[in-house]
C-alpha cells in the first residue's frame, strides 16, 4: 500500500503488525538487546497508539502490564 492511501483511511481502518526477532533461534533470548527494553518498549508504543484511538487486542497486552 502506498503512503498516500495509508494517510487517507480511517484510523479505525489502519492495521499495525510489532514483530520481534530471535537471534539466534531457539537460545531463549526472544526479545532481547543490549541496554533495551523490548517488550516494555512495545507496551508503551501500544499505550500511545490506545491514546491516539487505535483499537488494542487487550488480551495480548494485559501480559505484559
């Protein structure tokens, strides 16, 4: 999808996908890096998306509160 389609739906409309990578595979460091946060940098971004009216799987984020 282009960027202008993008800006021209709803934000009702609008979609966002968080992957988080584990490298290397099947070591038990899903989500980490060095001096970061992952999972409680992705808790704030979906707080702020939650403000701006996205709707939020609840059910996803609540584990991470």
């Amino acid at each position: 999808m282009l960027a202008h389609q993008l800006a021209k739906k709803r934000t009702a409309e609008k979609k966002l996908a968080i992957t988080v990578f584990s490298f290397p595979p099947d070591k038990g460091n899903v989500g980490t890096a060095a001096y970061l946060n992952v999972f409680g940098s992705i808790y704030r971004v979906l707080q702020v998306r939650s403000r701006h009216r996205h709707k939020i799987n609840t059910a996803m984020v609540s584990r991470y509160q």
